[in-house]
C-alpha cells in the first residue's frame, strides 16, 4: 500500500 499509513511494512509509507 503505497498511500496507505499502516501497511505492515518498515515504514508509514512503503509496499507493505
């Protein structure tokens, strides 16, 4: 999730 704020992923803002 490119846009989205909680995606799993390292950082705010990342693939997740």
């Amino acid at each position: 999730n490119l846009t989205d704020p909680d995606n799993g992923a390292l950082a705010p803002y990342t693939f997740g």
